[in-house]
C-alpha cells in the first residue's frame, strides 16, 4: 500500500546540495576572475547550474503530480532533487549536458515517472505536463533579470556573458520542450485532450520524439529559424546575441581562452 511522501521523503538530497555548491563556488570563481582560466570557470558555472534547472525541471512535474494526486511519488525519490533518482537518468541528465556541450542547446530531457492512474481529470495531467517547461521559464526569468531590470553595473562582464549564455539554454529548453511532440511535456498538455484512438496511434513514436526534434535541429533552414526565434526572445529580455555569443565562447574553454570584449569597465 503507498503512503503519502513522509519527511524523509522531502529531505533534499546532499547529490543536489554538492551540484549547487559547485554552481556557487563557480559562480564566484567568474565573477571575482578567481580561476586562471574563466572559461573553465564558466564551463563549470553553466553546466553545473543547468544541472540544478534540470532537477527543478522534474521536481516540479514530481510535485505537482503529489498534490493531484499521485502519492507514490515520495516513495520513488522524486522530491529529493536527486537526478540519479530519475527514471532515465542518462535521458534526463547525460544527454541534455552533452548536448549543450556539443550544440550550445538546452535540449529536454527525460521526466519521472507518474502514476497517472492516480490522477483525476485532465486539467490536471496538462498541468503536470506543463510543470516542466514554467520551471525553465521562470529559470530564464531569473537569469536574465539583470539585464531586463538594467542592473548589470558592477557586474563582470565574464560573469554578465555566462548568466546570458545560462539563459540561451532556459529559453531554447522551455521551447523545445513545450512542442506538442510525442514524448515531450507539450505532448503532454494536449494528450489528456485527444481521443483514445489518436493517443494508441501516437504511442509506440514517443520514445523518439526526443531524437526527432534533434535530428530536425540540424537541419540549416529550421535551426536558423529556431534560432532566430530564441534570439528575439532573449533581445527582448534584454539580452543580446553578443551577450550570447560570448557565454558560448568562453563556456568552449577547450577552444583556447579568447580575449574577453570589455563592457562594465
């Protein structure tokens, strides 16, 4: 018989807790121009921050399942914010870290799984869908609010290219994974919506809607279109591609370590 979640279930996980002081203590490291190389700095700083918005990511479909219904959450981990609890933690971690590192993209990864029996009507399984992508929404929201709030005085501008590039992920995330494609969370807010004969043909796809979408990224005309799209989320956000470009520079350290453009001085 599944209980509700107990306090041990809540408790957040020291896995979460290590991933955070790293994206702190790179945080820092950037900011005060600490490492010898701020590539390395920023490298460390993005990835181990779009880790933490991938936990947050699941967590909040975890929790919004708990409160609409789904107990057996607690049971499996979720609201721990411990990635190696996830389902398919090579889905949700591994390949959306390689993929920034390959591409520069904030693809989706994979969600935990939910006991949707448990769940009554379908505003409610649309909203656990939909859980994810507002997580990476507000995450971009809070990346760039230095920018939107005009506040960037004072701050360093390696630090200023790597919140920027932060961001670049969180928009192109919330997008991605907001596509009414099988296996991603859009999908999801319109499944509970569609007839039982249309989910039972769209089924067996899911497991590859992930790849499809970025395999169809690669393709020049969708990914400048996509692209452009970003770009002028994030203009309007206030930030700009320079910004952009530079974060994805020095987040390549392995590129060799540029000569850093100057705007705050």
């Amino acid at each position: 018989m599944t209980t509700a979640p107990t306090r041990s279930d809540r408790r957040v996980s020291p896995v979460f807790l290590g991933i955070a002081a790293v994206t702190a203590a790179s945080g820092w490291a950037a900011w005060t121009g600490f490492a010898d190389n701020p590539g390395f700095a920023v490298f460390l700083f993005v990835t181990a921050a779009w880790i933490v918005s991938l936990c947050l990511h699941e967590y909040a479909h975890a929790r919004t399942a708990l409160h609409s219904g789904d107990i057996s959450i607690g049971a499996k981990g979720y609201l721990t914010l411990n990635p190696l609890k996830y389902t398919h933690a090579l889905l949700s971690i591994v390949l959306p870290v390689l993929f920034v590192i390959m591409g520069g993209i904030g693809l989706p990864g994979g969600a935990v799984f939910i006991e949707r029996g448990r769940i009554r009507g379908r505003w409610r399984h649309s909203l656990i869908s939909a859980a994810g992508p507002l997580t990476n929404v507000l995450f971009a929201v809070v990346c760039t609010a230095p920018f939107w709030l005009d506040a960037l005085d004072g701050v360093p501008d390696t630090f200023r290219y790597a919140l920027a590039f932060l961001a670049l992920l969180q928009v192109t995330a919330a997008i991605l994974n907001s596509l009414p494609v099988p296996g991603l969370d859009g999908y999801g807010v319109i499944e509970p919506w569609l007839s039982l004969n249309i989910r039972r043909q769209v089924e067996p796809f899911a497991p590859f809607g992930l790849l499809a979408v970025f395999g169809i990224l690669w393709i020049p005309e969708v990914n400048h279109a996509f692209f452009d799209a970003v770009d002028a989320i994030l203009r309007g956000l206030g930030v700009t591609d320079f910004d952009t470009y530079w974060g994805q520079r020095l987040y390549r350290f392995w590129l060799g370590t540029p000569d850093i453009p100057t705007i705050n001085g």
